[in-house]
C-alpha cells in the first residue's frame, strides 16, 4: 500500500512541474517604460457587455515601473493608480492606413 502511494505522490509531483512549465511558457514577457502609451485589460463583468465591444481601454500612460511587473498608470484627468503589469499591452496608436484607390474600368 505503501509503494502505491509513493507512486501517486511522485505522478502528481511531475504533474505539477509539467504544468508549471506550460504555465510559465504562456506568459509573456513585456517591458514597460515610464512614458509610453498603453491599454488596460477590463476584467470587470458586467451585465449585458456587448458582444463586439473591445476589453481593452486606454490609452494610459506609464508613469513608474516597480519591480516584480507592478506599473503605475496615469489617466488624461491626471489621476494615477496601479495596476499588474499581466493586465496591459503595448499601445501603438490609431494609425489608419490609406489604401489607394484604384479606378477599375469597364471589363473587355
């Protein structure tokens, strides 16, 4: 009974280390710097969310980077708060590309 159970304790260990690198794999790593825009993931559940409607807001700006991915974000009012640094992304800006037009005649 007992090499039973030191099976399933060695099993549920490994378990844990291969999902713990899986899980270490998934998260993405980004570098933040005090000025650049980004946008805030928006957890919060709400009652009828709209389905097309993005989850992302912002832009913000990064006022301070503290150590172990915690940021500091500053709103267009000024107001500040932190948030986990898991939660924003690289805001790029509304850049619209122009696509040319091209006049398309009559088939021959």
């Amino acid at each position: 009974m007992e090499e039973f159970r030191n099976d399933a304790y060695e099993n549920a260990k490994i378990y844990k280390e291969k999902t713990k690198r899986w899980h270490d794999k998934q998260i993405l790593r980004r570098d933040f710097e005090p000025g650049q825009q980004v946008l805030l993931f928006n957890s919060r559940p709400r009652l009828f969310p709209g389905k097309l409607k993005s989850q992302w807001s912002g832009p913000f700006t990064v006022k301070t980077v503290y150590p172990h991915g915690a940021i500091e974000l500053k709103c267009n009012n000024g107001q500040t708060f932190k948030v986990n640094g898991q939660r924003v992304k690289h805001y790029f800006g509304s850049e619209v590309r122009h696509m040319d037009n091209i006049p398309l005649g009559e088939p021959k």
